[in-house]
C-alpha cells in the first residue's frame, strides 16, 4: 500500500496564489500515482490535524514566508513527520538574501557586491546619508530587493539615483531588511538538483523575460518568458555554472532538492542570488520544466521527491 501524504499549499504568504497551483498540481500528480493525498490549506488547524491525521509524509508545496524559512520545517521535526525538501537549517538561511550571500562570499562562491540597510537603521541612524555612497561604490543599475520574500515580490531595478529612496520604501514594505546589489548584466539561469550526496542536476534553464526582468508576472504568466533548455552556454561555462550550482546546494547543506539563481555575467563568471529550496511546481516553473527536459514527467519529478523523503 502507497504513502499517505499530506500536501501543505496556500497559507498566508504573499506567494499565496502560487503555492495554491503548485499544490494543487502536485496533489493531482500523487493521486494518479496511487498515493493516498490530503490536500491541506495552511490554517491555524495545521497542527491539530496532522495530529489527528499522522501522514506518512508531508509534501511541502508552500512558497514564501512559513514555508521556506524554516518554520513549517521546525514544526515538522517536533510532530516527527517526514517531509520533502532540506530542513530547517538551509530553509532559514536560503530564505534570508542577506545571510545566504554572507556565507557564500565567507567560501569563496561567487555573488554580486551588496550592501544591507534595515527599517530601524533608516529611522533611527539617519542611514538615508549613506545612499549615495552605496550607489557610487556599487554603480549603476542597482538592484533593491527584501531581504527575505520570494517571486521577486519588491524587486526593482534602478537606474536613476533619484528613484533609489522610493525602491527601498516599496522593498521595505515586503520585509524590514532591504538588499542593495550589483547589477549584473549577462545570463540568468536556473539550476535545479535532486538528491543530497552527490545531487542529480537537471539541465540548466536559460531565462529571457520579454520585459526584460523576470518579475513576478513573467514568472507566472504564460508566454510572458522565453526559456531555452539547456541553456545556451558554452560547455565550459555551463560545467562552471553546474560547479557553482553544486558547491551552493552543498554549503546549505540541501536535502533532496534545491534551485540555485545565478546570473552568468558579461566575464562569464556564475554569480549565485540565491538558493530556493521549495522551488514552484507550476506549469510555467523552472524545476519541472528542467526535469521534463531531463526526460522526466511531472508525475516522476514528484514521486521521486517523496520517495527521497521517504528514505
């Protein structure tokens, strides 16, 4: 007899939408593999449920704040379900921009040049003064983004100094840290792996927004972005990105799965933004579009997700 899974969609984040259609795709999948599935909206019944309930396992499908930073997975340990994708540990540090670009530059992997400005330090020190000095060492374009939210949700590119103060206050209205980076124009790609010692790693996804940043609406929005599997590197500019991908998931020490971002500059250098480790399951989503390139469908991403989980 087949697992009973629990799937966690929904819930109260901003990536609410998301999660819903990634949920509900992977329910759909587990079904037509003979698994017994609840699917779960994320709610204050949560724990009494499972509680109640006791899956097998929990297929965590939940996106953003709760179900990438390492809350859900916290609960889970206590509860003593297994669930798919890496723990608390890489949760907490792959959701928070500031802390993942931290140590990948204390070892040596490659990221863009930041600076970190919090809500208090803005209100409280007067740290508006320092803008300019950010802007001169760092250059033109920035990138302003939130410390900790996913789909690119309060992500701007600026290109004018004088729009630098209203990109923060929007990013700020996403998390009370903001991320000022350099922008780095090249290649972004995604590179998906599978697997914790040793990672399979999926062909690498070329992205080409038609409005030219990949924003939440060209993430989601069908036809809204140009994707080329694999993507159209040299070979020995995609082993390096594949090294970088690797050497990232293994840091964070990933379980089973992660999606490394990177922008692959004008020098060819893979500079790493960041680490997902509950990449979206939606039809537009770059994970499943590697895997079916990989010869994988939707359906085998997913059971062997859970079966990695499982063991």
């Amino acid at each position: 007899m087949k697992a009973k899974i629990a799937v966690l969609m929904g819930g109260r984040s901003l990536e609410r939408s998301v999660s819903l259609k990634s949920g509900k795709r992977v329910a759909r999948a587990l079904v037509s593999r003979g698994y017994g599935v609840t699917s779960l909206d994320v709610d204050e019944t949560l724990v009494p449920r499972l509680l109640s309930d006791r899956p097998d396992l929990v297929y965590i499908a939940l996106h953003g704040k709760y179900g990438e930073d390492g809350t859900i997975q916290e609960l889970l340990d206590i509860i003593e379900i297994p669930y798919t994708g890496p723990g608390p540990l890489p949760s907490m540090i792959g959701f928070n921009k500031v802390l993942s670009k931290e140590l990948f530059r204390a070892h040596g992997i490659p990221t863009p040049g930041y600076y970190t400005l919090s809500s208090s330090t803005l209100q409280e020190m007067g740290a508006s003064e320092l803008l300019g000095d950010a802007w001169e060492k760092l250059g033109a374009p920035l990138v302003v983004k939130p410390a900790a939210q996913g789909s690119a949700l309060g992500v701007r590119i600026v290109e004018k100094r004088e729009d630098l103060p209203g990109a923060l206050i929007a990013a700020l209205g996403y998390d009370d840290r903001v991320l000022l980076e350099q922008y780095i124009e090249g290649c972004e790609v995604a590179v998906s792996l599978i697997g914790t010692e040793d990672p399979e790693i999926l062909p690498v996804v070329e992205i080409v927004p038609g409005s030219g940043f990949f924003d939440f609406e060209s993430r989601y929005t069908p036809g809204k972005t140009d994707y080329f599997i694999p993507a159209r590197l040299d070979k020995k500019v995609t082993a390096e990105v594949e090294r970088v991908a690797r050497a990232t998931h293994e840091l964070l020490r990933c379980k089973d799965l992660s999606r490394v971002d990177i922008m692959v500059g004008l020098d060819n250098v893979p500079y790493v933004l960041e680490l997902n480790i509950s990449p979206g399951m939606t039809e537009t989503s770059l994970l499943p579009l590697a895997a079916e390139a990989a010869g994988m469908s939707f359906e085998d991403l997913v059971e062997r997700l859970v079966e990695l989980a499982l063991t």
